[in-house]
C-alpha cells in the first residue's frame, strides 16, 4: 500500500475512534514527519485530501520546447565545430542539454 494512502487510511481510522494510535505513531509507522500528519488530517476534515501529487503529468516551465530542439539540431548539422565550439556559441543552453539532443538524434558518434 501506497505510504500516503496508508497514512489517511489511519488517520480517519483514528478519527472514527477505530484506532487508539497517536499520530507520532501513525509518523513513525509511515514514515512521515508528525506535522505532516497534522497537515494530513486538516485535508481530510476540509475534504481536500489528494492522493496524487500537484504537478503530475505537467510539463516543466525550464523543458525544451520542440522548436528549440529542432533549432539546435538544424544549427548544429549545418556547423563543422566541435560540440564545444557549438555549445558555446549556443550559450542558451548548457553542454549536457545540447549534448543529449545531439546523441538522441545521431548526430554524435
């Protein structure tokens, strides 16, 4: 079982008066923090309670877009510099970043 999922499930356990755990206990058991507990249990009485994290399936606001993917595999295929040269005159972005479009796409040996 999921530790979160664990976590609630003994929280309103211990809310109906089906449990005689504290909620040190129910941390300790979990894994969690105390206040995080705490926390925990603000979200079950206000009906709030998530299972799965904010940010799930969201795409990172620092992420290439496919335009600059395109853009620096277009530059590089069209340069004769070493990925060093390139990386520097494509300042945007850092080596490892151009490095791993360059590999993905066969561009690098």
């Amino acid at each position: 079982m999921d530790k979160k999922k664990q976590a609630i499930t003994m929280i309103k356990n211990k809310m109906s008066s089906n449990s005689y755990m504290s909620y040190k206990e129910i941390a300790e058991i979990t894994g969690y923090h105390p206040k995080y507990i705490l926390k925990l249990k603000k979200e079950i009485i206000d009906g709030v309670v998530t299972i799965e994290h904010g940010n799930k399936n969201k795409k990172s606001p620092f992420a290439l877009n496919d335009e600059e993917v395109q853009k620096i595999i277009s530059l590089y295929s069209r340069s004769h510099v070493s990925i060093r040269k390139f990386c520097k005159f494509y300042s945007k972005r850092s080596y490892s970043c151009i490095y791993k479009i360059l590999k993905e796409n066969g561009l690098l040996d």
